[in-house]
C-alpha cells in the first residue's frame, strides 16, 4: 500500500503502484488540506470575486466573466471542448501513472477541488479503471489539456477505459463497480487538467525503462567483450579516476566486475595494443548516458509531487495567483536529454554488432554464419541495428525547440514536453531491439571462443539468454529471435540485474 502526501511520492512507489498494481490511501493530512482548499473557492464563489477558471472563460477568454449559475456548465464544457487528443492511446501503464500523478499533485491542497474528486481518482487506481488517453495533441503548456481532458472524461462517466484487460465505454466499468459520475463544480474541471501529468507519467515509465536497458546493456557489452576478447585494462580505475566522472568510474567498476574471471578478455599487448572506441570507451559513452539518467530522474521526482495546475490557492483563499506551473520546459529538457542518451547506448551498441559480424574486424566466422555463403548468419540483423539507430537520430531532434502559439496568442510559448517524452519512449523501444541484436551475435561470439572460459556472471547470463535464444545453426527467421530476446529483457530483468544494484546507483528493483 502506497499513502500518498502530495509531496513525498518516489518512483519506487510509482513502480510499485503502476506496474505491481498496489493500492493507494491518501493521508489524512493532505485530505485537510483539500478540504481547506476547497472551501477557499465556495468562498470566493460566495463573495462573487473574480478569479480565473472559477467564474471566468479559459485562455482568451480569461476576461470573460461567467454568471454564478453558469459556473458548473463551464467546468462540464471545459473537459468535453478540450477533449481533442488523437492517435493511438498512451499504454496503459502510462494512464494508471497520469492518474496517479494527478491525484498526488491534487491532493497538495493548492486546487481547490472537492475530496469526492480524489477519492474518484484513489477509486480508479484501486479498480483498475484507466482512462484511454490519446496520445497526440498536446504542446506541453496550460498543462497537457487534451491528454488530461481525457483523464478528465472518465470522471464525468463519459469517454473510455481500460478496465478487465479490454477496452470499453466507461459507463459499462462504472456499471460494473457500482460507481456513478461526478458532477463537476467551480474550478474542479481546470484543476484537473491544467497540469504536466502526461508528459510525466510517459516521462516516468521512460525512465524505469530506460534504467533498466542501461543496466541490460553493461551486461551484453561485458558479453561482447568476451566474444571479441577485448581488453581489460582500459577499465583499470586509474584510467577513469584521472578524468573524474562518477558514472563513469561506475560503469567501469561493474564491468570489471562482469568479467571478473574470464579467461577470454585479453592484456594489453597481448592480442593488441587497443581496442576500438566500442569497446574500449565503454565506460565514457556509458557513463554519460546515465549522466543524462541521474538527471532526468531528478527533475522526474520534483514533477512528480508539484502543484502544476492555475491557478494555486494560498492562505485560505486570500491569495489566488494566476501562474504558469504548468507550463512543461523542466520536462521537455530532460526528456530531450533522455533521447540523445539512449539513442546513444544503442549507437554504441550497434558498432559492437558491426565488430562482431564484419570479417576484416575479427577471426570469428564471417558474419557468425555456421555456414559461410550458404548461410548469411548475422548479415542482416546488423541492417535493422543500422535502421533503428538511424531512426532514432531523427526521433532525438529537440522537440523543446519548438513552440508553436495557440489561443489567439495568449498562450505564446509552450513545450512540447509530451512529443519529446514520446519520442523518448519510441527511442527506447528501437534502443532495446537494438541491445538484443548485440546480445544475440555476441552469445554466437562466446560459444564459438569457448562459454568455458567466460567470467561465471557472464556464463550464468548466456544460459538464461539460450533459453530464449537458441544457439544459430542454420539460417532462421531472426526477425523472431530479436522481438523474443527484447521482449526478456523488457520484463524479465529483476534477477539479472541485482549485480548492479550493489555498486550504490540508487536503482529501482
């Protein structure tokens, strides 16, 4: 059970609820501190101050002022008019997180909403109703309107869900649990969706994922090593406490670690005198792409227990401030940063695929074919490794850049924070394809050097990986192998990775 605060959320609890699937309380202090809000708007609605979004229109028409008996029908016609997100729906995963993330910033005491709001939200999490959010639509400022508006439907009763593994109309789930829809009151329809929920909730999923491929990909590289019997001493620590970078002192410990007891890495001299960039700057290029993680992860956690929404109420209603919380660029950036990090652990990755197939780079089997010429082995698999990264440099353009104005040019300048956490999410998919073609040709490596000699982490890691992939003795479908392979290291990881846990990275587990 996850006791959210507003304030005190992690990404361990939002693991823990969104992928585990614990059930969430509110605490009774924060429930106080809606109640307070709330009663700061009836006030103001009482004493027919002019505050936005309470009794005024939304954007342009801020200085529209709205009739006291008109105040609901604002806030109905607020959630339906907004409600424009197109495209494929966001995961699943990603909708349990936006409601999550809502309700926690909700629940700060800064909206003004009714408690019945939050306890809908706690309810949908707890049932396991999740709103259908399309994806597109968002420019990442005056919060993620559309996606949320969405979120926002299923409160109404109106819009779709995920509910019992299929997708059906939110009344049949409301039907089913015996819930019925809220009417929403003064101010309840913006506070809901004038926030940065969906970009942080893609932004959070983003980061568990690639968290966990950043570890994946040590274990695969060390894999590599063996099969191309590279060079151990350039992980000397000497090397990389010279320079100074954390991450990459750490990258270069685990690996050493990893190969601790092999007989198929080499000395200096022994073989060569160096390796290439892919494998001997392992630590570097790695350790800046967790640079980038360590990052994102820290701007994730402050999003997560933010007030985003507008405007805030302070001092029991004495102060109401009309701000721009919601406006998206801290997310924007980091998933932005993201993007050029993991394109970059599946860059450096499919250079290794190159090393291990390419003939004239090794004295293994020309493209790790069992039967050279007849059987072209790895050929091609190296192709979709070059295609998926060179898609993902397209994908890892800026979308933070951007800004397009919207609302007759009030809302001048925005984000784009959920079209640059989308593309992260897209560019970790390709990423992990990409670390499961390197996985696959480097087992064929390793088995051709002799699995006997491997450092026994690394062995234990081939025989889990053959299970999945067996050993190519003739020309197949690879297509398969590699979405079977991705799909194991996507959802099977929490043993294999616990080595890495122990060197103090913080990781979710």
């Amino acid at each position: 059970m996850v006791d959210l605060t507003g304030s005190t959320l992690t990404l361990e609890q939002i693991k823990r609820v969104c992928y585990q699937g614990e059930i969430v309380t509110i605490s009774p202090e924060s429930m106080r501190k809606v109640i307070d809000s709330r009663s700061a708007v009836e006030k103001i609605v009482a004493e027919k101050r002019t505050i936005y979004g309470i009794n005024t229109g939304f954007g342009k028409f801020s200085d529209v002022i709205i009739n006291e008996q008109d105040v609901n029908a604002l806030q109905l016609n607020l959630i339906r008019s907004h409600a424009c997100g197109v495209g494929e729906p966001f995961p699943e995963v990603v909708s349990r997180a936006m409601v999550l993330l809502r309700l926690n910033a909700l629940i700060k005491g800064f909206s003004g909403i009714r408690p019945i709001i939050v306890e809908r939200l706690s309810t949908l999490l707890n049932s396991h109703i999740h709103p259908v959010v399309p994806q597109q639509g968002s420019l990442g400022a005056s919060g993620d309107l559309a996606p949320l508006s969405h979120l926002a439907l299923v409160l109404l009763g109106e819009g779709k869900v995920y509910y019992n593994g299929k997708i059906c109309p939110t009344e049949e789930a409301y039907k089913q649990e015996g819930l019925e829809p809220v009417v929403l009151q003064a101010k309840e329809g913006l506070a809901l969706i004038n926030g940065t929920q969906a970009m942080t909730a893609m932004g959070v999923v983003n980061w568990i994922e690639a968290n966990d491929l950043a570890c994946q990909s040590e274990w695969i590289a060390a894999l590599t090593m063996e099969g191309l019997e590279g060079i151990i001493d350039a992980f000397h620590p000497a090397v990389h406490e010279a320079r100074g970078y954390q991450q990459q002192m750490d990258v270069a410990e685990r690996m050493r670690d990893l190969l601790n007891g092999s007989q198929l890495t080499t000395r200096q001299g022994e073989k060569r005198v160096q390796d290439a960039y892919s494998l001997r700057c392992i630590p570097q290029v790695h350790g800046a792409s967790w640079q980038a993680l360590d990052y994102v992860k820290e701007k994730l956690e402050i999003e997560m227990n933010a007030a985003t929404d507008n405007p805030l109420i302070f001092d029991g209603g004495e102060t109401v401030i009309s701000g721009g919380n919601f406006h998206g660029q801290p997310i924007a950036i980091a998933m932005d940063f993201m993007k050029i990090a993991m394109a970059e652990f599946a860059s450096i990755s499919e250079r290794r695929i190159e090393r291990l197939v390419n003939p004239q780079l090794n004295d293994l089997p020309p493209f790790l074919s069992p039967q050279p010429g007849l059987q072209s082995g790895a050929m091609i698999m190296q192709y979709s490794a070059a295609s998926l990264v060179s898609e993902n440099k397209t994908l890892a353009h800026p979308a933070s850049v951007d800004s397009i104005p919207s609302s007759a040019n009030q809302e001048d300048h925005v984000s784009m924070g959920t079209i640059a956490a989308r593309h992260a999410f897209s560019i970790i998919q390709n990423a992990r394809r990409v670390l499961a073609i390197e996985c696959i040709c480097a087992l064929q490596a390793v088995q051709y050097r002799g699995i006997e000699k491997m450092a026994p982490q690394t062995r234990s890691f081939y025989e889990d990986a053959r299970n999945i992939v067996p050993s190519i003795t003739e020309d197949r479908i690879f297509s398969e192998d590699i979405e079977r392979l991705a799909d194991w290291l996507k959802k099977n990881n929490d043993r294999l990775w616990t080595a890495i846990a122990k060197n103090e990275r913080n990781l979710v587990s």
